[in-house]
C-alpha cells in the first residue's frame, strides 16, 4: 500500500515539475477558494433580495470560482490543449450549473416573499 501512495505522490508532484505549476498552490487556491465563493453567491443573493446591484457579487463569484485556473493558465507551461479545452469545459459547465442555481433560490426567495 506504501509503493501505490508513493507512487501517487511522485506521480502528482512530478506533474507540477512538468508543467510548470506548484500542485501544493493550486490545491490550496483551489480548496481555499470555495468558502470565499460559497460567501459571495450568498451576497449575491442577499442583494438580489434587497433589490440591490449584483455586478459585484456576481464578479466576485465568477473570480473565485476559476481562481485556481487563472492559476495554472497564468503559470502553467508545456499545457496541452486538451487540458486547456477541459478546463474551459468544466468552468462553463460551473457557471452554467451556478446560474441555475441562483436562479432557482432567487425565484424561490421570489416566490416566498
């Protein structure tokens, strides 16, 4: 079990040597970044129940919700364009399940109201 763990670790620091990345920085801007996300759709929200702007709120989700690939992209060397594609793919797919999301709590605060 110690070789297959060992295995990994090397594997998946190997990665960050190859492309250029720190995976211990990109897992911590990834990990890290949730809460500041979960806080700001929660602003978003709560200002769309005030009635007020959600530019902000709404800018704010979107950063922290690829800030992680801002890093690799940024960073990132040697990258394959099927990474680059993937990455697009999951942040779209993020954002468009995000959206409907906020739609849905906005419209059922909406409808409650």
């Amino acid at each position: 079990m110690q070789e297959i763990w060992n295995g990994f670790v090397d594997w998946f620091f190997g990665l960050g040597a190859k492309y250029g990345v720190n995976p211990i920085i990109f897992g911590s801007i990834y990990v890290g970044a949730i809460p500041l996300f979960t806080l700001s759709v929660g602003w978003l929200i709560a200002n769309f129940r005030k009635g007020k702007s959600i530019t902000l709120p709404s800018l704010s989700a979107g950063f922290w919700f690829i800030s992680a690939y801002l890093y690799l992209f940024i960073a990132g060397e040697n990258i394959p364009l099927w990474v680059y594609a993937m990455i697009i793919g999951i942040i779209g797919f993020g954002a468009y399940s995000s959206i409907r999301k906020i739609q849905k709590t906005a419209k059922e605060n909406k409808d409650d109201s």
